[in-house]
C-alpha cells in the first residue's frame, strides 16, 4: 500500500531540487535595447549552432531550436481532464483491475487522482494532465534508471548514452506508430517530430549497477532480450514545441509543467507509457507577439549573473523559444502558455570537506520570456 500511494501523491507533490547562484538584479534600463531587438527579431536569422563566452565561467555551445512560425501568441489553458473509460481500455483492456485507489487532486480538490493496479503486478495512474502506465516487465527492471536517472523526465546526456539508432528484430517504426496512436488516443494532438533511442543491450549492460535495495534484493541483471525502443514525442502549438521543462511558479510555489510525452516499447509492445502537462487551449490572451532575438535572450543571460562571482563555470547547452507554462492564479490556479527562450545549462560544483573533494553535477533551466525579456524562473527542475 506504501508504494501505491507514493505513486499517487507524485502527480501532485513537487519538491524544488535545486537553485543556483542568481546575481544580483539588474536595474539598468534596457528597453531602447529590447525594442531595437524586438523590431528586428521577424527577420533575424537565427543560427542553428551558438559558440561563445559570455563570462568568463559563462559558457554558450549550444544548438538552437527555433521554428518559422511567424508571430506567436499567449493563451489560457487548463491541464487536460482525461476520460476514464477511454484510458482504462487503451491500457488495461484484457488486464483485471486487482485493486482501485483515489485522492483528492491537490490543487484542484474537486478532481481525484486514480490508481488501478492489476493482478500481474502492472499498473496505472490517472490525473490532470497525466497518465502513467508501468507494465510488470518494466517495472522489474532498472530501465527508469538507465532512462532518466536523477530526472524528472529524461536524462541531459542520454543522447551520449545511448547512440545505437537501431535494433535488430524490433522495428522503430512501429515503436514510434505505438506511442504515437497512444498518446492521440488518449486526446494528445497535435504531437511534433519524436527522438528515438534505442535501449542496446551492450549500453544498458554498461550501465547496470548493483545495490541492495529493500529485504537484500539486488537489480535484475540486464539480458539481451531486454532491449527496447525509447520514444519521446513534443506537443506542439503553432508549430512550436511546448517545453518539456517543469519549475515552481516563484510567486506562489505552485508547480509549472511543460508537456511531457515518453513510451518505451519492447518487443512490438508497449511495456511504460507517461505524459505529464498536458494542457487544453482556452482563449487567446494576446496575438502578434514578436519574440526578442536570441542575443537579446543571451544578453539577459549575461546580466543574471554580472554581479555573481562564478567559481565553478556553467555551460549552456541547448537554447529553444518554446511556449512556456505560466501559473496565473488571479482568479483561482490558472495556467498560461506564453513564448520563452529556453536555456538548458549545467553546472559542476567542487566541494570540499573532511572526507575530502567532490564534484556534483546539476542540470538547471533559465527561462526568459521572449515577449518582455523578464526573467520567469531560474533553478533545479521538476
């Protein structure tokens, strides 16, 4: 019973994982700046590939995404209410419900989140905007580990991980077909382009590590019949992807999701399924927003941390403009989809102590709304 409601309460309990150093605020007036940026943004071509230093432990190798989209816009939204009936058939048709669980929605009382467990050990959690299925064969072995690790979704170096673009006797095609007709069964539209990993068996051998986990058990040593597609889609609005990217609203701690989709299929099945902030549209807020260019976004970067003594460097590795969750809660707990510059960075930091000198490493996100240039959040991710 422990375990079921742990599961549970993960859908509507977040914990802040970390925050880095923020600087201190930057009170010069820049919007002669932002403007010249803002009218040259629709004809800026931005580059694929960003090469330089902005500090001197500020450090930018990044590849940009950036969709031809035109003007964007912000929009209300809700977090999507799923139907009950259609996700119990999708995912646990010919499976027994062994048991039923539920819990009033943290934030949103009047709706409750449900477990259902089934006889074989396989289960499935439901709850706005989310939906997570774990097959036994999945659930008995160590593949959250080698997929996400410390994450809240998916691993930063996983694209150097795992670097095998196929596997032999199991077509990506069809494993990419099974989480897309999942996910757009569920109601998911419309869905981006996915990234495809595949889990080799060489890769997750290397991986494996033991430890004695509950009662003395050791983790299921990896086989080569474990092998296995990894297929993550984006949800998209406008051609631009939603980010994936979660934090805590800094005004009131309530937790801002980006939409998360990911399958992992095995053997022509499909053995775990999540997908996290999913939203519906409500109404258009604003039209015609031109974003800021992405110098601009990087020289707001830059003045985050001018004032802040950076011993240990921090590299930027991916920037995106990507609609962005926003809480609004002027009338109860509302979200928002506005544009944002993302910036996904990692940081190495040396400590040292009686035992001696370690390093930690920690992936943060630094989020910069593309229509006013304001900073809308800095820290660990959720």
């Amino acid at each position: 019973m422990k375990k079921i409601w742990i599961i549970l309460f993960g859908f509507s309990v977040f914990i802040l994982s970390a925050c880095f150093p923020t600087g201190a605020p930057n009170n010069a007036s820049d919007s002669a700046h932002l403007k010249a940026s803002k009218d040259s943004a629709a004809t800026e071509t931005t580059p694929s590939f960003i090469d330089t230093k902005l500090e001197e432990n500020l450090i930018v190798k990044a590849d940009v995404t950036r969709a031809d989209s035109g003007k964007l816009k912000s929009s209300s939204v809700t977090l999507q209410a799923f139907d009950e009936d259609s996700i119990i058939k999708e995912f646990l048709e010919n499976k027994p419900i062994k048991d039923t669980y539920e819990n009033n929605n943290e934030l949103f009382p009047e709706y409750k989140e449900k477990y259902f467990e089934v006889s074989d050990g396989s289960y499935l959690s439901l709850d706005l905007g989310a939906i997570r299925y774990v097959d036994v064969y999945y659930d008995e072995r160590e593949y959250d580990t080698v997929i996400s690790g410390t994450s809240f979704f998916i691993r930063s170096d996983i694209k150097n991980v795992f670097q095998q673009t196929s596997l032999n006797n199991l077509s990506k095609d069809k494993a990419i077909d099974t989480v897309r007709t999942v996910a757009s069964k569920a109601g998911i539209s419309p869905l981006g382009e996915p990234e495809v990993f595949a889990l080799d068996f060489k890769t997750l051998e290397n991986e494996w590590e033991d430890y004695e986990g509950k009662h003395g058990a050791h983790p299921k040593k990896w086989e080569q019949t474990d092998e296995a597609y990894l297929v993550i889609f984006p949800v998209v609005y406008d051609n631009i992807a939603v980010t994936n990217k979660g934090y805590l609203s800094a005004n009131n701690q309530i937790p801002a999701i980006g939409s998360r989709i990911m399958g992992v299929v095995h053997q022509d099945d499909l053995i775990y399924f999540t997908c996290r902030g999913i939203y519906e549209m409500e109404e258009t807020i604003k039209e015609n927003i031109t974003p800021i260019s992405v110098d601009m976004a990087l020289e707001k970067v830059k003045n985050k941390y001018k004032d802040t003594l950076l011993t240990d460097p921090i590299h930027i590795s991916h920037i995106a403009l990507e609609y962005v969750p926003t809480v609004s809660s002027s009338e109860g707990i509302g979200y928002e989809l506005i544009p944002a510059w993302v910036f996904t960075a990692q940081q190495e930091t040396t400590y040292t102590d009686q035992k001696g000198t370690s390093t930690i490493s920690a992936d943060f996100t630094i989020i910069i709304n593309a229509e006013t240039g304001e900073e809308i959040r800095i820290g660990g991710e959720q």
